[in-house]
C-alpha cells in the first residue's frame, strides 16, 4: 500500500517581497514601497519613486521668475501657499524687497490657514488608515470652511495663487476677516471633538503608541523636520528659530513630545492646529491698514488699477511681462515652516529674467528617509500607520 502524502507542509523559512503601492489607498497617492517581510514582521522597505515626477524645478527654470508662483503652489497641494511664500521671500530677498506690513500680516493668515487645511486632511486620512472612518467626516467639515475662506481670497479653493513678489495680488475681500475670526472662535472646540474620538481611544492607542520609533539622535541624522523631529523630542521650528513675516511678533508654543513614535506625532499635529488658531486670532486682530506690495518700477507689478490710468504704469507692466525682471548674480536659499517641516527655496541667477537653478527642499522627501529605519521589526499592518505618520505628499517627494 503506497505511503500516504503528509497533509502537513514543511515550514518554509525563505523572505516574501511584497509591493505595497503604488495604487493602495494608503500610500496617499503614487508611491510604491518593496517591502521586505518575515512572516508578519517587516526586514526592510525599499521605497520606490518618480510615479509622479513631473519636473517642477526644470519648468522653473524655464520660465520668468513672476510665473513660476503656479508652479510652486503645486508642489504641495496640501500647504500650496506655504510653497508660494517661501519662494516670494527667496526672490525678494535676490531682489532687497520686503513687503508691506499689511502684507506680512496677511501672509501670515494664509500660511496659518494652509497649516490647519494640511493638518486636517492629514488627520481625517490617517485616522482612516488605523481603521477610524468618523474622525474624516469631520476633519473635511472644517477643511470646506477654509476653502470657502480662499476661494473668497483669490478664486482658487486647494491651490490660490493669492501671493505675489513683493507682496499679494490683490487685498482681502470684504467679509474675509469676519469669517476668518468666526472660524477662529469655533475651531478649537472642533480639535476638542477630534480628540474625543483618538487621544484617548484604547485601539488608537494600541494602533499607534510604540510603533515606528525614530530617535532624536536618528531624526537629526537623517536631517528630519517638522512634526517628525518634534515627535522625537527636539523644538526645532522656523518660525522661531529663522523668523520670517514677522512670526517674532506673535505669542505661540513649539508643541513638543518625546515618545518618537506615531502616536507623539499625531499629538503633536493636534497641538500645533491649537497654536495655528492662536496665531490667526492675534493675526487678525492686528491686520493694520496700508498697501498689500512693494514698489519698486523694472521688479513689481504696479497695482491693477494704475495700469488703466499711468502711461508709466503700463510700459512698467509691459516691460515686466515681456522680459521679466534681472536680479543680482548670486546663490540664494530661503526656508520656512511648511505643515511638514523645513521648506527652502534654492536660486541660483546668472542675472536673467529666468532662474538659472532653482531647488526646492522639500521636507516630505528628507521624512521619507526614516521610513525603513521606524519600520524595521513591526508589523506589516503598523506600516500603514507609520507611511501615515511621515505625512507625504507626492507631488512634493518627487517633483
């Protein structure tokens, strides 16, 4: 009688590659990571890029200073004005420009409001991908209230195209203020009600607490900013550090956390939406009256209306349109404190009217670097959690 077939398979040992990406949901977009897994535990993460690339800084350099705001914005969808304004600032430092202080104070307000749009969706989205669906119904609550805030300010609700060299393209809309100071009196008990539904939920917790571990030591290494280094223990923020705009002038806190993990980040999201409404509040009260851009003839728009009435007004435009403006000779770098982290501005000009090189330092792509570091030894479930937590934007990453 033939011997019968064992019903049990011997244990193989060997490593499964697995694609994760690049079309999963919870790669929030077109990336593609190779993970490396021993059973359930996660070896090593090979993330691959350039789904997306669509060569932002070479189109740059293709065009007149001017024109390339679009662009930046575009970089990242989720804080556009926050890539606007670091490289309005990069220019008119090239150019010795400072604009007015309604301006400034102006800037401050969309930056700010861009910071909590990013941080919302970061957080509905994260949220969802620990397996909590509530906490995105009411994150795009508020998300649709401050894009109705910049459809009001420039036509565009994710991406404004409101700054400008020098200064704004246009002056508030009547209304802007009040809505934005009525956002300001409510919002924080919306972050109250976020919270409600995470800070304390036993399976977020278990989700998030002690998963993807990344060390102060190991953040500085690999040259982390924003949220990430926050989490890690170290109170490293622009605006306080390399103030721009005049973010010396306003009353804020550097939220800061030492558990490293991914749940230290989401406090640290949550906290800093609390310091972005503190923020808007101060900044809107202060609004001061006057121009909203600089003058200066060959290098700034004059304003819309001169251009219908001033013969001077017009060639100036015309001039500007057509040749562009001529900086100094000279390397040029400027920072600020995108939603996720150090975001610089890099110009190099031969003194044409386009930028000979022009480099963004985008924060979501030096994140990502940690990625298979914190990932090492979990579970491959925790790294959706930790992909999450890294906050990407892969217009950003790739460019």
């Amino acid at each position: 009688m033939p011997e019968q077939a064992s019903l049990i398979a011997e244990t193989r040992s060997e490593k499964l590659e697995l694609n994760l990406g690049p079309h999963h949901p919870s790669t929030h977009g077109v990336f593609r990571a190779v993970v490396e897994l021993d059973g359930e535990i996660v070896v090593n993460v090979v993330p691959h890029l350039g789904y997306l690339h669509r060569g932002y800084e070479k189109t740059c350099e293709n065009k007149h200073y001017h024109k390339v705001i679009p662009l930046a914005e575009r970089c990242d969808y989720m804080g556009a004005s926050s890539n606007s304004l670091v490289y309005c600032l990069c220019v008119e430092k090239m150019l010795d420009v400072e604009a007015p202080e309604r301006a400034q104070v102006i800037r401050v307000i969309i930056a700010e409001l861009s910071r909590i749009f990013s941080h919302l969706f970061w957080l509905g989205t994260h949220a969802h991908d620990v397996g909590a669906m509530t906490p995105l119904f009411y994150t795009l609550r508020e998300r649709e209230e401050l894009m109705n805030l910049f459809e009001l300010t420039a036509g565009g609700r994710l991406m404004p195209n409101y700054l400008r060299i020098g200064g704004l393209i246009k002056d508030l809309e009547e209304g802007f203020v009040e809505r934005t100071r009525s956002f300001t009196e409510h919002f924080d008990s919306r972050v109250d009600e976020y919270e409600t539904l995470l800070t304390k939920n036993a399976i977020y917790i278990d989700r998030t607490k002690g998963i993807g571990l990344l060390s102060l030591q190991d953040a500085i290494a690999m040259g982390a900013s924003g949220p990430m280094i926050r989490g890690s223990g170290l109170a490293w923020d622009i605006r306080k550090t390399q103030p721009y705009c005049g973010y010396e002038n306003y009353q804020f806190d550097v939220p800061v956390e030492t558990g490293c993990d991914v749940y230290s980040r989401y406090l640290i999201r949550i906290e800093e939406m609390r310091q972005s409404n503190r923020i808007l509040k101060q900044a809107v009260n202060k609004l001061p009256e006057g121009p909203i851009r600089a003058q200066k003839a060959g290098v700034i728009f004059p304003p819309q209306a001169e251009i219908y009435t001033k013969m001077e007004s017009l060639i100036h435009h015309f001039m500007l349109v057509v040749e562009g403006l001529k900086p100094p000779v000279g390397e040029y770098y400027q920072c600020i404190e995108s939603p996720r982290g150090e975001m610089g501005c890099y110009i190099i000009s031969d003194g044409g009217p386009n930028p000979y090189r022009l480099k963004w330092r985008a924060p979501a792509f030096i994140n990502l670097e940690s990625l298979a570091l914190i990932s090492n030894g979990c579970f491959f479930s925790d790294l959706i959690a930790i992909l999450s937590s890294i906050d990407i934007v892969l217009a950003e990453v790739d460019r």
